[in-house]
C-alpha cells in the first residue's frame, strides 16, 4: 500500500517541496544578501573550487585506489560530478548559514552542470560512455528557474510588499516544505528500492567513506582559508547535499540491461538516503552557536 501511494505522490510531492522551500527562504531574503556575496566573492569561489573540483576528484581517488567494479564506479562518479540542490539549500537555512551563498553555488553549478557532468563521466568513465550520450539540459533549466529562481524572488517580492506577513508566510512554508521531505523519505524507504544488503556491504562502506570525508575534511578547508562559519556551513552542505535527481536521468545510458546498472542506480539512491546524516551534525552545530569545525572556536561573521 505504501509503495503504491509513493508512487502516485513522489511526481507532485516533489517540485512542490521545492517550490515551498524557496518560497519560504526568500520571504526573508532581499537583494543586499546576494550582493554581499559579490562583494566578497571568495565563498562563492571556494566552494565552486570544491564542488567542480575537489568532490569529483576525491572520487576518482576512490574509484582507483579501493578498485571499486564498474558499476559502481560510474555510480560514484555520477554523484560526484552532479551538483547540489533546493535540499542543501533548504539544511543552509535551518542551520542558520549563509543562505544566498549557498543559492548562489548551487545556481552556477547547476548551470555548469550542462559541460562538468559529461566532462567528468568522459574524464573517469570515458569507457562506459556512450557516443549518444545527453544531459538534460531543459530539466537543468527547469530547476534553475522553475524550482529556485522563479519562487525565491515571488518570495523576495512577498517580503518587499508585504513585510508584516512574510515571517509567518516563511515559516509556514518552510514547516510544509520539511513535512513533504519526511513523507517522501518514508515513501522512498516504503518502496524497498534500496536494500542494503543486497550487494554486500562493501559498496555501502564506500560510498559512506566519500560522504564521510566531505563532511568533515569541507569545513576545514573553509576554516583553513579565512571563511566564517555561516559560509563554512553553506559550502559544506552543497557538497554534501546532492542532486541525484539529475544524476538519475541520465542512468538509461549506462549499462542498459545489465546487473552494472543496478549498482549505478543503487549508488545514487543510497548516496541521497544517507547525505542527509552527513550534513545534519554541521548543519545542528552551527543552529547551536557552535562551529562545523571540530576542536575549534566558533567563527562568527562579524555584525
């Protein structure tokens, strides 16, 4: 029963948790929020350095020095290469980080998605490419626009017109919004599309060990490189928090009928159920007033 009444919800469950998350977030957002992010534009760079970078090459380090099969090789890959998306976006804001940065990353990734996506698959899986491959480039732009800019700004505009309402538009939204993950999660579980078991618990423990690694060598590097913590927070959880959904549709052109695309698909499903529990700790501490990065003091933006 459950399985069956996931499958009837997830299509429209989706785009509208989507579409609540970033109303809600911009019904407290003006324009000097993402201003300030280019007036300092090194928290947009370091986390476009990590996120195009760093993340798939800590995969491809992964991929070669465990000796991983195939199919999960590509499945890594695959979710190392896609960008973050509305979630992470959505974990900046509970976690009290820096929102219009992490909207920011998640827009010019999503963007550069269009050549970053196959350029890494060509890169670290150019064998099991095929020569017809395609990203999807109007579900990229009906993301950006559709499910990011286009409800962030009719947020913006609800708090420019209406200021004495947006706090309880925003806050209804985003409580609506976190109500619709949790039902999807619990239809997602319901359907046993991912059995853990299934292949072993190596594959699991790898793809647990990329995950692992962002979350805490992330907010150090941030750290490292003069970042406050709201920034470190906005950073860590785009590169924790991914997009599969992209990822996903393009699965079709790997290993069609065979078992290797099971391991693809099961990488990435497994990949979005577990990231979660990656950024939560950064995302609770810092809602805390404590700081991502372990053993040290906090880092506050100064007011």
């Amino acid at each position: 029963m459950l399985t069956s009444t996931y499958k009837l919800v997830e299509p429209a469950l989706v785009p509208l948790q989507l579409l609540l998350a970033m109303l809600g977030m911009g019904a407290t957002m003006v324009v000097s929020d993402f201003t300030s992010v280019l007036r300092d534009p090194r928290g947009l760079a370091i986390g476009l350095f990590v996120q195009l970078l760093c993340v798939p090459l800590l995969a491809l380090s992964l991929v070669h020095g465990l000796g991983v099969g195939e199919g999960w090789a590509v499945g890594l890959l695959l979710v190392s290469a896609v960008p973050g998306g509305a979630f992470s976006n959505l974990l900046t804001f509970l976690g009290k980080g820096n929102v219009a940065l992490s909207i920011a990353i998640t827009t010019v990734t999503t963007l550069a998605a269009v050549v970053t996506v196959p350029l890494v698959l060509r890169v670290g899986a150019g064998t099991f490419l095929p020569d017809d491959f395609q990203f999807p480039v109007p579900r990229v732009m009906a993301e950006i626009f559709g499910y990011l800019l286009i409800p962030l700004a009719v947020g913006m505009v609800i708090r420019r017109l209406t200021p004495r309402l947006a706090p309880a538009i925003s806050r209804w939204a985003i409580r609506a919004s976190v109500a619709f993950i949790v039902l999807i999660t619990l239809g997602s579980l319901g359907t046993g599309r991912i059995r853990v078991g299934e292949y072993g618990f190596g594959p699991p423990l790898v793809i647990i060990l990329f995950g692992a690694t962002l979350a805490f060598a992330v907010p150090h590097l941030c750290r490292l490189l003069g970042r406050y913590d709201d920034d470190t927070v906005a950073i860590s959880v785009e590169v924790a928090v991914r997009n599969v959904g992209l990822g996903l549709l393009v699965l079709h052109f790997f290993f069609p009928g065979q078992p290797e695309q099971g391991h693809v698909l099961f990488s990435a499903l497994f990949y979005a159920g577990v990231s979660p529990w990656f950024a939560l700790p950064i995302v609770l501490r810092h809602r805390l007033g404590k700081t991502a990065v372990l053993l040290r003091r906090p880092y506050p933006r100064p007011e």
